[in-house]
C-alpha cells in the first residue's frame, strides 16, 4: 500500500528488507527506538532532519513531503 501510494504520487523511496538484511534490521531498530513493525518509514526533509512515520499514516506523510489531495 505504501510503495504503491509513494509511486503515485511520484516520491522517489528506497525499500530495506528488515526481514532478510540485517543492517537495515538494525538502522531500523536504532531509527525507531526498538519498534520492528512495517511499513516504517524516514523522510529526509530539505534541512537535513529525518522523520520517521509509523504505519502508513497518509495524513503525517502528506504534510513532511508536501503531498496536497
């Protein structure tokens, strides 16, 4: 559901498999204080400073990258 709304919407996204790579397993652990559920997702803004999103909350991932319905 994720990957299909980032692609409609024209977002350029990278996908990590915490399933089966361990570094992304870990980047993610470290990123999300220990929460293992997916999607999760970071946003780098424009200043540098990462977002993460929990779930797929459309509504928090519309307004970091400035998606208007």
């Amino acid at each position: 559901m994720l990957k299909d709304y980032l692609t409609q919407k024209s977002v350029a996204f990278s996908e990590k498999l915490v399933d089966t790579d361990e570094t992304a397993r870990t980047e993610m652990m470290a990123a999300s204080n220990g929460f293992l559920g997916v999607p999760f997702t970071i946003v780098t803004l424009d200043n540098g400073t990462k977002e993460n999103v929990l779930g797929f909350d459309k509504g928090k991932l519309n307004s970091l990258l400035g998606i208007q319905e």
